[in-house]
C-alpha cells in the first residue's frame, strides 16, 4: 500500500465532509448549519402585490415639498401649488424668481415641464413613469427584505414573481401571533412624514369634509391615540420619512415605549428652518396617514431629531423602529394568496424523504457490494463521502434545504454510483480481455472520464439554468443537484482512483481477482 495525491485528497474531502456536516446533523448551537425551507419546518408563503401607480403620486409629492422649500428659503412668492396623481402645479407671482424655480427644476431627472407665462405644470415623462413603477418594486423587494432580516427570521425568501408580484416565504412561523405580526412588518408603509397644522382653520374641522378641506391646499387625518379626534393639516408635507437616517426605541419619563428618529442633513436643515419661522404653532408627526403627536414648537428645533410616542407595546415599538430604519414603501402593497404549512407537515414531509433516501441508499449499496465485490464497498464509501461533502458544503454557506432540495439529494445518490458503475464496467471489460490490474484501472479511468463527464457537465447546465430562471423550491434542487455532481466527479473519479492506485499492490499480490472486481480475468 502507498500513498498518492488522490487519496490524500479524498482524505481531505472526508474530513472536510464530517466537520462541516457535524453541526447540521447534531443540530449542535456552534457552527454553520444548514436551514430548513417553509416545506420542511412550516410557515408563511405569501404573493404580495404593489400598487406602483402611488410611488409616481409619492414622487410628485415629493418634488411639490422640495418646490415648497425652495421658494419659502429664497422668499419666492407663489400664488399657489397644488399637486395631483401626475402633476404638479404652481404659479409665480415676480417674473423675476423665474430663473430660480428653473435652475431648481433642472437638476430633477425625468420630468416634463411646460408653462404658459408664470403658471408651471411638472410632471415625469412617460419612461420615467415606468422607471418609479419598476424602482418601487424593487424597493419593496428589498425593503420587506430588510424588515424581515432584522424582525429575525432565518433565510426569508423575498422573490420577484412576474413583472408586479413579490413571493415572500418565512419558514419558522409557528402560530398566528408570530404569523400576524411578520404580516404587519411586511404591509406597514412606515411612512413617516412631519406636516403643518392650518392653524387658521384647525377650529372648522369638524364641520368640513375632505373637499372642503381640499380648496384650502389641507387635509384630515385622524388622531391614532384618540379615535374620533380629527386634525387639520396642510397637504404638503415639510419633510418625509426618506429623509430619516435612523430610528430606535426608548422610553419616557414613564417608563413607556417611544420612537426616537434622527434626520439627514437637508432634513435636519428643512426642520430647523420651519420651526424656527413657526413658534408657537403646531407641527404634527404623522404616521401611515395618522397623526401620532401634534406639540407645540416652543423654540427653532436644530440637529435634525424628534421622537414619536403612542400606546405602543415595547414589542410594537420595535417593529415600528424596523419598519422606519427599513425604509418606507414607495407603494402600498396587498395580499394576493396566502398559505400556511404546519410544523407536524413539514415533519412527515422530512419523514418521508429520509425514508426515500435511506432506502434508496441501503439498496444501492447492497447492489454495489453484491455486484462488484469489493470495488462496490469502495464505490460505497465514495457515496458516502459524497452525501457528507453535500451537507458540508451546504452548511457552510447557511444554505436553505427545502423538499425538492432532499429530492435532489436522493437524485444524486443514483448519479454518483452511476459513475463509479460506469468505471467498474470499464474496469471488468478489460480485465475480462486479459489486460493487467495496472492497465485495467488506469484505462477503465480514462475510458469511463468522456461518459462521466458528458452526463455530469450538461446535468450541471441544466441545473444552472434551474437556479436562475426558477423559483426558491426549484433553486433548491438545483443547488443540492450541482453540489452533487461536483462532490460525486471529487469521490468517484479522483477518489476511487487514487484507492485502487494504493491497493494495486495488494491486488495483483492476492491473485483473486474476483473477489475485487466480480469477474475472472482470461486466462
């Protein structure tokens, strides 16, 4: 017997394969594991859909607060502005400022503008329309994805499905609280936003509705504390939550829950310079279109902070504080379809496929040891080696295993041994014809590599085109299905070979070649 690079590096990939894999079957607290998908350890799979038609309403808002700004800090004087679901509109009162409120409007991208004399009308052209619809899915995309990272639930799958829908999937949800309150950190808006009471008209509120409000540039929005109470707000907001650089929860001289948030600084700025120019009037803190606190500015607010307190459980405070650190949704989003798995389902699904593998496992091995004597025991222990590199590998990087992804594993316990039964044919054939031990093994190799090869090159092709055009159960059983093959090319190729490389001596010395390879040489 004597050593070869071969076998030193199946060495290596066996122990690679039993550290790394430890942890997942120990299912021990240190090291990386493997995490198991929605449809093995139950949870929430939802089809979200996105209202993108309110981003291109939020960015003209926008755009209306920036104008609002702008002219309020040059002391332009506007005759009006108003905006609606396309554009905004406004008018100049001095020739003069024009050349201002254009230079202003020029560095925003994608907009039309058109005026007749000092009356503006601005809006986005017809690209960047379906540009905000696109960037407000894939800011839904990764906002939900953030929320749900830091909510604390592991490998989420947060999935563009088609050109508007979103595929969320949360394995470990494992009863309605957890289910409702991952639900409410995905749909909440967190749009934050500090407005303006009209304080001319604050009085009348309760005898205006929302057109009357309307012809005054305001609108009412209801008091999140005290159901029934209405306040009077103007329509343009002095700053929005995209301003906002951080949020996170305190409490108050009580003891209570709060929100404290800190601004940018164009945010901090726009908030200084409105207080200060509005002591002793009222600023009101809304949230997702409820008025969360309405204080009196006392004094020029500066370095760009403020606080949102409520009835608020320090679990909600925190959700709440996610949800703002996240970032706010450019569009509103709805459910579409909704389903739960349970925990005793994923069970018997993991019952189920490990009955599937062990099976199929035990009598591929049986076969192999039957079959191929002693070459199918090293064929046996490439297998072996084989699943273990698997989990290894899929430990190591925190892979999610799903059920097509176990389907994948049973898939490639077939493949795998297919190799080392293409080799072991090779091997007997030339034996058969009376070539020596040496020549047979090294031939056998070099005959099996092209088939080998071929199969195991356009299966991994396949598999790359699942990872990347299909959906998360489907990524699954392509990851499992190329780790496979990778692993199964590392064991059955250069594994084995570099075994009977080491056993050759003791081949030709025990003259019983059968016992071997299951079949006599010519004599």
């Amino acid at each position: 017997m004597k050593l070869n690079f071969r076998i030193v590096v199946f060495a290596a990939a066996i122990i690679f394969g039993l550290a790394f894999s430890f942890p997942s079957l120990t299912q021990s607290e240190k090291g990386a594991k493997i995490t198991l998908g929605l449809d093995l350890q139950g949870g929430l799979h939802m089809l979200l859909g996105v209202r993108t038609e309110e981003a291109v309403k939020s960015r003209i808002k926008s755009i209306t607060s920036s104008v609002k700004h702008f002219s309020e800090r040059e002391d332009i004087l506007l005759d009006s502005i108003t905006f609606g679901d396309e554009a905004l509109n406004f008018a100049l009162l001095d020739e003069d400022d024009a050349s201002a409120i254009d230079t202003l409007l020029s560095e925003i991208e994608g907009i039309v503008i058109t005026h007749s004399g000092l009356d503006y009308a601005v809006s986005f052209t017809p690209e960047e329309v379906v540009k905000t619809k696109k960037q407000a899915i894939d800011q839904a995309i990764e906002t939900i994805r953030n929320r749900l990272d830091q909510f604390g639930l592991a490998e989420p799958t947060v999935a563009r499905q088609g050109e508007e829908k979103i595929l969320v999937e949360l394995p470990g949800i494992k009863n309605q609280e957890e289910e409702q309150r991952a639900r409410d950190l995905i749909s909440r808006a967190a749009k934050l936003e500090l407005m303006a009471i009209d304080e001319d008209r604050k009085m009348r509120v309760y005898n205006m509705d929302e057109r009357d409000a309307a012809k005054f540039g305001d609108i009412i929005l209801e008091d999140a504390e005290q159901p029934g109470v209405k306040h009077l707000i103007k329509e343009i907001p002095i700053l929005d939550g995209s301003m906002l650089t951080d949020a996170g929860v305190a409490f108050d001289q009580n003891n209570k829950p709060v929100i404290n948030f800190t601004l940018n600084a164009e945010g901090a700025q726009i908030f200084g310079d409105f207080t200060a120019a509005n002591v002793g009037n009222h600023l009101a803190i809304v949230l997702d279109g409820k008025v969360y606190s309405a204080p009196v500015i006392n004094e020029r607010i500066g370095g760009g902070s403020g606080q949102i307190s409520g009835n608020y459980t320090p679990q909600g405070a925190n959700d709440l504080a996610i949800a703002l650190r996240s970032g706010a949704l450019l569009a509103p989003i709805y459910l579409m379809e909704k389903r739960s798995v349970g925990p005793s389902l994923g069970a018997d699904s993991i019952k189920a496929s490990l009955i599937a593998l062990i099976g199929g496992f035990v009598l591929v091995i049986i076969f192999m040891v039957i079959y191929y004597k002693r070459a199918g025991i090293i064929a046996n222990v490439a297998l072996i080696a084989n699943l273990f590199i698997i989990l290894a590998v899929m430990s190591l990087f925190g892979a999610t295993l799903t059920l097509p992804g176990m389907a994948g594993i049973v898939l490639t316990v077939g493949m795998a041994v297919d190799a080392n039964v293409i080799i072991s044919e090779r091997i007997r054939e030339l034996i058969y014809s009376g070539s020596s031990i040496h020549k047979a093994i090294e031939e056998g190799y070099s005959n099996a590599m092209r088939a080998i090869l071929d199969a195991n090159i356009t299966t991994l092709i396949a598999a790359v085109v699942l990872y990347a055009y299909g959906t998360g159960a489907i990524k699954g059983f392509a990851i499992t299905i190329s780790i496979g093959i990778l692993a199964s090319m590392l064991t059955a190729i250069l594994g084995t070979h570099g075994v009977y490389e080491m056993l050759e001596g003791r081949i030709k010395k025990g003259q019983n070649v059968k016992k071997w390879f299951g079949v006599e040489g010519t004599k």
